[in-house]
C-alpha cells in the first residue's frame, strides 16, 4: 500500500508543548553556478503520539492540516536520544 505523501527525516530540537515537536530538518546540495556544498536546514512544527524527546532521529510524514502550522506527523522514531548522564 503506496501513498504520495512526502516523508522527511530530522532531529527533534524541542518538544514542549503537548503533542507537537519541532523537527529540524537538513538539507545538502550543490550550488548550481559556483559548485558549492551548501547545507540549508528548516524547522517543522509536527504531530507527535509516539512522546519523543529532543535529540531523537525520527521520521515525519505529511498530513492534513491539523492546525495553523502543523501540517506533519511523527511517523516513527529512527533512533532514540543518548541520555546524558
């Protein structure tokens, strides 16, 4: 069972507010004129059932518009945060 919806993979940078995380997701490619690396990060408010905590590796998935600047999900958790101890 396909779908067309976009999928992202980012690291949670905050997760206060209930429900919703905030994922930063990074993004690399080339300059096209000057060939630079260029490395371009943007932050997704998303919804989160599964209780993620900053530093999380996880992957988010579009969705219908949940409210004013939630348009995503958190689709599962690639890798938990090392605790800091």
């Amino acid at each position: 069972m396909s779908n067309t919806r976009r999928r992202l993979t980012g690291r949670v940078v905050r997760s206060k507010t209930q429900n919703t995380v905030t994922v930063k997701v990074d993004r690399t490619f080339r300059h096209p004129l000057y060939q630079k690396v260029m490395r371009v990060s943007k932050k997704f408010l998303v919804h989160d059932e599964l209780g993620t905590q900053p530093g999380d590796r996880v992957r988010i998935v579009e969705s219908r518009p949940i409210s004013k600047r939630k348009r995503w999900v958190v689709e599962e958790v690639l890798k938990k945060a090392e605790s800091a101890k």
